[in-house]
C-alpha cells in the first residue's frame, strides 16, 4: 500500500484518488493560496481540498493553471457551502465554484454538511451533476451513521467517500467500519489536530523512535489506517515534511498505541449540533 506521494486509492466508482492532498482552509484567497499549492504541486502531491466556504477557489485554479502540471494529473474537490442547500441552489453553486475554479470538470463535489431537511435534495443535484459528467466523483463530508443510512435509502449513487474530522484523539470507529462496509473511503479532516495534539507523549515518543515529526507520524497513521488525509500548510518547509510519509512504516503495536489516543474528542463541530 502507498508506497509513493502520487499512491492512488480506487474510490468506489473506479476514480483514483490520492492518499495526500494538501488543505486549503484558512488559506487566504490571493498570494497565500496560490503559493502554497504550487509548493505542492511543485514538490509532488496532486490533490488539493477546496470548499466554496473557503473563498480561495479562484487562487486554486490560478496556481494550477499556473503550476505546469498537466490539468488531468490534479484532483480537484471542492464543496457546497450550508447556505447553498436544495436542489436548485446546489446546481447554482456548483456552477459558480466551477467558474471560480476555471476548471471544465471536478474531480470530487462534497456536500459540506449534512443540513437537516436538505441534503438528500442537494444529493439529487450531485447526482445530476455527476450523470452529466461535470464532475468526476461525488461524496459527503461530516456525515454520521445515520445521516448515511438516511441518504443511502433514497440514494441512486454512493457517495465516493465521506470527510469528517479524524485524528488519534477521534477514530471514529464505527463510523470508519460502516464506511468500509458500504464501500465509502473515510478521508480525514484536520488531520494534524490544528497542532493542539503536538507535544502528547505518545508523538514524541514515537517522532524519536522513528526518526520523524510529530506531524508525520500522524499522516503516516492515516495512510496505514487507510483514512485519505489533507494536511493544511502554507508554509514551504511544512508542506514538504508532510508529504516525506513514504520512506517508513509504523509497527503494528506503534499503530494500536495512537488507535488507543482515541478520546472521542472533537475540536470542530458535531455535525449533529452544528446544522
Ligand atoms: P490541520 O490539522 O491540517 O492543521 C493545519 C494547521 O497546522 C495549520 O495551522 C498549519 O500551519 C499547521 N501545520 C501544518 N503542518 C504542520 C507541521 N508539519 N508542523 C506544525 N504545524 C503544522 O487542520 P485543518 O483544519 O486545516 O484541516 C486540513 C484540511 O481539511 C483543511 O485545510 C480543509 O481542506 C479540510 N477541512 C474540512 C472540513 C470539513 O468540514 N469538511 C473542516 C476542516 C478542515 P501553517 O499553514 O501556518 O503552516
């Protein structure tokens, strides 16, 4: 598995995915953004996670165009915004994020949140979406169990892949095994914690033994734990180490110590508190 930065997972519709992709959110929409993903690019990883809620899509597409990458080795996702839910408001706002990308076709669309009462109509959107071949793969992010069971019911596609918030301090078991079961890649939202878990013994520990970061310890426990992961950075230095996760592997034992870190600590929102 995942031997290199441009390893690919097989996404249940045939798509390849990359394992690393750099996050954008935070990043400011001009210089900042567009710096950070020709960094990327230029260093190797090809997936970028965008939403419309991040008002950077237009410096997305900037560096891209700009990086000397052929357009077809990037994979591209971005999402619709809470605001934006319903049928009609999704087609709306996919054309505007696609605009503001300047990009012909997405590779992933992602329903940010599961707003109550309306994401099985923004579902049908991305289902038309995807049928008409504007996007290349469509997923769901911050669904819990029962928001997938809900939407699998009436569902014609299954989502591709679901992103929520996934670190040592929030496994999310259950939700990773029914994921699997259904065929969904889990893919893993501020990975690194923001930082606030750098400096818990177990990551010194292990960045000791294993001659790495804290950081990297963390994104190489994603890939092995097969969770899809988008370390954000804007810093050149932090972007390269994120992606230097390829020339090790975490023991057995060393992956059930940080599986057991496990608090059921969310630092952002419970998607069933937040909409
Ligand atoms: P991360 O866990 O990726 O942490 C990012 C923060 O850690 C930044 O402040 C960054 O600083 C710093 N950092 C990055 N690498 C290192 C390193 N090697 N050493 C020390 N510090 C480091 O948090 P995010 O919340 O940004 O999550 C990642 C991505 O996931 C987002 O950018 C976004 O694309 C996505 N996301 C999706 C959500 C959803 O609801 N679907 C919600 C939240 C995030 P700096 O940039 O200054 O270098």
């Amino acid at each position: 598995m995942t031997k290199h930065i441009h390893s690919t997972v097989t996404l249940n519709n045939g798509v390849e995915m990359p394992w690393l992709g750099l996050g954008v959110y935070k990043a400011d929409g001009g210089n900042e953004v567009e710096e950070a993903v020709k960094e990327a690019l230029k260093i190797g990883y090809r997936s970028i996670d965008t939403a419309a809620f991040y008002y950077n899509e237009q410096g997305v597409g900037e560096a891209i165009r700009q990086s000397g990458v052929p357009r077809e080795e990037i994979f591209v996702t971005t999402k619709v915004w809470n605001d934006d839910q319903g049928y009609e408001e999704t087609l709306k706002a996919f054309e505007e994020s696609r605009q503001k990308l300047g990009l012909d076709v997405i590779d992933l669309y992602l329903v940010h949140w599961p707003v109550k009462g309306k994401y099985k109509e923004t579902w049908r959107a991305m289902e038309k979406l995807y049928k008409e071949g504007k996007v290349r793969a469509i997923g769901v992010s911050n669904f819990n169990i029962h928001h997938l069971e809900d939407l699998l019911r009436d569902a014609n596609v299954v989502p591709v892949v679901n992103q929520v918030e996934y670190h040592p301090l929030l496994t999310q078991e259950e939700l990773h095994d029914y994921c699997k079961k259904h065929n969904i890649q889990l893919e893993a939202w501020s990975p690194l914690t923001r930082g606030r878990m750098f400096g818990a013994p177990v990551l010194v520990e292990l960045g000791n033994k294993y001659g790495k970061s804290e950081a990297q310890i963390i994104l190489r426990w994603d890939l092995q734990n097969e969770v899809v992961t988008i370390p954000k950075s804007v810093t050149p230095a932090r972007i390269k180490e994120n992606a230097n996760i390829f020339d090790f592997a975490l023991s057995d034992e060393d992956i059930e110590k940080l599986n057991a870190c496990n608090e059921n600590k969310r630092f952002g929102p419970d998607p069933d508190e937040f909409v």
